[in-house]
C-alpha cells in the first residue's frame, strides 16, 4: 500500500470507475438500474484487470489452464487399490 504511485493503470480505472459510479449511484438515487449498471461496469473492468498481466510479470497472471501432472516412474499410481496391487 506504500508504493501506490506505482500501480498499474488498469488499478487507478478501476478506483476512479468506482469513484464516479458511487457519485452516480447517490445523486441519481439508489435504483436498481444504476446499481445493476454499476455492478457489471465493475465486474468488466475487474474481469480485465485479471487476465491482464503487468509488463513486468509476463507469465505471471490468471492462468485459466489445468495443469499437466507428470508421471513419475517410482511412485505408485494413486489410482490401484490394495488388491490391485498383489
């Protein structure tokens, strides 16, 4: 929280979307279209934030792939029962 000058752009929209979203939401009145629009405004730009990655990072962000597991040769397989086994 010390180095908040040096957050990425992406951040400071969300803050300032936020911002000017709860001005809009409290002078227009607290409607249920303004406060859906609002929501899903948020849930975008909080969507992108996510799957961005910062240029200092590359490799570093939400990944949405399954890992793949490696077969380890001496180690017995999770799968056998006991009887399996012999």
């Amino acid at each position: 929280m010390q180095r908040f000058r040096y957050w990425r752009k992406m951040t400071w929209a969300i803050l300032l979307g936020s911002a000017l979203l709860l001005v809009w939401v409290v002078t227009g009145g607290f409607t249920t279209p303004a406060i859906g629009l609002s929501v899903a405004f948020l849930a975008v730009l909080g969507a992108v934030w996510l799957l961005s990655q910062p240029p200092w990072r590359q490799g570093r962000g939400l990944h949405l792939r399954r890992p793949q597991y490696v077969d380890v040769p001496f180690k017995t397989p999770t799968s056998t029962s006991p009887q399996d086994v012999g």
